[in-house]
C-alpha cells in the first residue's frame, strides 16, 4: 500500500471553496426550519430513516430505524419523535444524545432517489402517552427520541443514480452477498460463536423480537 500525502491535504474552507466552488442560489434558499405540509407528508410515506449523533469528543456514530411507513410520530411544525424499538441494547445513538444533542436525521422512500434531511437537538423521552401512539402489536416502545427541527431540506438523487440502490437489476446475487453471520464471528471471536450459531440467532431475534 502507497503511503498516504498527507501534504495534499485540504486544511482550510478557502482551499476547499477553491477547488469545489459555491452553492447556487436554489440550494441556498431550499433550507426551512420546519415541519412543513411537504415534509409532513414525505415522512409518513418514510419506512427507514438515519439517525446521525456524536458523543461529547465528537466521535460520530450513524443508525438505521425502520418500520412501516409513517412510524416517525410527528407532534407538531417543529417536533417528531421516532420510537426505539428493541435492538442489541449497545445504545450507542441514546448514549450519544445523553452526552451531545445535535442530531442529523436522513429519511428514504424506496425507490425515490431524493431523501429528506432533518437537523437540530434530540431528547429521550419515556412519556407513555406519547410512546402509546407508536405502539405496535400492543406493545408501546419504552422509550423514544423527540427531535426538535432547526433544518429541513431535500438531498439530490445523485448518490442513488450512481449507486443504482434501487435498481434491482444490479443487486447482487444471495450467494454473492457477505454472510453477516460470519463478519459477526470473525469479528467477536469468542468461544462457540460459530457463524452457524449466530446465523441462528439472527433468525430467531428477526422473526421472535422485532418489537
């Protein structure tokens, strides 16, 4: 492997600006800082959406949160919250938001290469008459995170061009795909952790504890 230049690094927005340029007036003025009609209407036909957080020193984090389209709860012009459902309790977006509000979230409809982006401050919330709107095969989330709206904007379809993502043609066969369960194994390496094994328990936890 060549060693990195490190001399050709870009240190400054000036040098950045140089050699990328400046947005035009359109991508200026696209920016809201509100739950619009628009937007409203864009997350409820959402099933998946990013969440983007950083803890206190900055270290960055993104993950994912699906469900059926519309799960997003919006409370009001300025504030959503999504529900947690149960994951593998690592809580590396919750912990991050205990210590650094910020949060960028980034919403996707299958097949729409535009996506919806949401900035602004997270806050974890266990009000039960709230959670109750989001509730799923009667269980309520325990927790979930309120977002408070500073930005909205759409994002191009570039990316989604150019990956052709939702082009099934381009997909890649079952058999060429990376076998999770064994990147899992390999990477915990712990005793009796087969890829067999943790195949296994992805399974059961995909099919028994969605929520």
């Amino acid at each position: 492997m060549n060693a990195i230049d490190r001399n050709q690094f870009i240190n400054t927005e000036a040098d950045l600006r140089a050699l990328i340029g400046f947005p035009g007036g359109l991508v200026l003025h696209k920016v809201i800082s509100e739950i619009d009609p628009n937007c409203r209407d864009f997350i409820s036909k959402s099933p998946f959406v990013l969440l983007s957080t950083a803890d206190s020193e900055g270290k960055c984090d993104v993950s994912p949160r699906g469900d059926d389209p519309g799960f997003v709860y919006i409370i009001d012009h300025k504030h959503l919250v999504i529900p947690e459902r149960p994951g593998n309790k690592r809580m590396d977006s919750l912990r991050n938001i205990l210590a650094n509000p910020h949060i960028g979230l980034q919403f996707l409809i299958p097949g729409l290469g535009e996506t919806l982006r949401i900035n602004g401050r997270a806050y974890i919330t266990k009000e039960e008459a709230l959670l109750k709107k989001m509730a799923v095969k009667d269980r309520n989330p325990l927790i979930g995170i309120i977002v408070e709206v500073e930005e909205c904007y759409m994002h191009c379809a570039k990316a989604f061009l150019r990956s052709q993502l939702w082009t099934p043609e381009t997909w890649l066969s079952k058999e060429d795909l990376p076998s999770p369960a064994k990147i899992i194994s390999e990477h915990a390496n712990v005793d009796g952790a087969t890829p067999e094994v943790i195949a296994a328990r992805l399974a059961d936890g995909y099919k028994n504890r969605l929520y």
